[in-house]
C-alpha cells in the first residue's frame, strides 16, 4: 500500500504560516511621559565644573594645580559644603594606574560628591 507524499503538504504549511506571521501588524508599545525641563528660560548659566587630572604617575591636579592627597580630599570637603555642588569631572591619563583613579573616586563617594563624571573612558577601549 501506498503512502501519502507529506512534504508538499508542509510547505503549503510552511509558506501559510510565514505569510500569516509577514501580515501581522507590529506591536507598538509607546509610553508617554513629560520630562522635566530644566527650567531656565532664555540665557542659562553654565553650571561649575571642578578638573582633577590623574595623571601618568599617580600626581594629582585640581583645575590645573598640583596637589597632594590631603589637599585634595580638603578641596572635596568643602564642595560637599556648598549649596550646589559643582559637578566635578575626572579626568585620568591614559597610563595611570586604577588604583590611582579608585582612590580618587574613594575619597569623592566618602566625601559625599554627588555629581562626578569620568571623562576620556573611550581611551581605554
């Protein structure tokens, strides 16, 4: 007895279910959400921005002069102080060691520096 031939019949199958998925309508998941301005008008003043530079060997800078450990953890200090932080941005040489910059970033987080920035992170890729 002879059996029936099933592979013209699956893609029959195949091409119907292939369509049926190419004309169903795409989902289109959209929340809407109001962001918060920054609510200045016109002329905003650029916020303080504070430099530290690690550099190759481990020296430290703070907007161009140099500086020792205990120098600049007093400098982050008195940042904390102040009503609006400026935001400090970490600059570290490209041949520095991480320890050097973990420490900096230490002394930032125990100091309470809430607005700190890396810059340069694509040297190291």
């Amino acid at each position: 007895m002879m059996e029936m031939n099933m592979t013209p019949m699956i893609d029959v199958m195949l091409v119907l279910i292939i369509m049926f998925i190419t004309t169903l309508p795409i989902a289109q998941n959209a929340v809407n959400l109001a962001m918060p301005g920054d609510g200045c008008k016109g002329d905003c003043p650029k916020p303080e921005v504070v430099r530290i530079d690690v550099d190759f060997d481990g020296t430290l800078m703070w907007n161009g002069q140099e500086l020792e450990r205990p120098q600049l953890e007093a400098k982050l200090d008195s940042i904390k102080s102040l009503a609006k932080q400026p935001e400090v941005q970490l600059y570290p040489h490209r041949l520095t060691s991480y320890k050097n910059v973990a420490a900096v970033l230490a002394a930032a987080q125990s100091r309470g520096v809430t607005s700190l920035g890396i810059i340069g992170n694509e040297q190291y890729l």
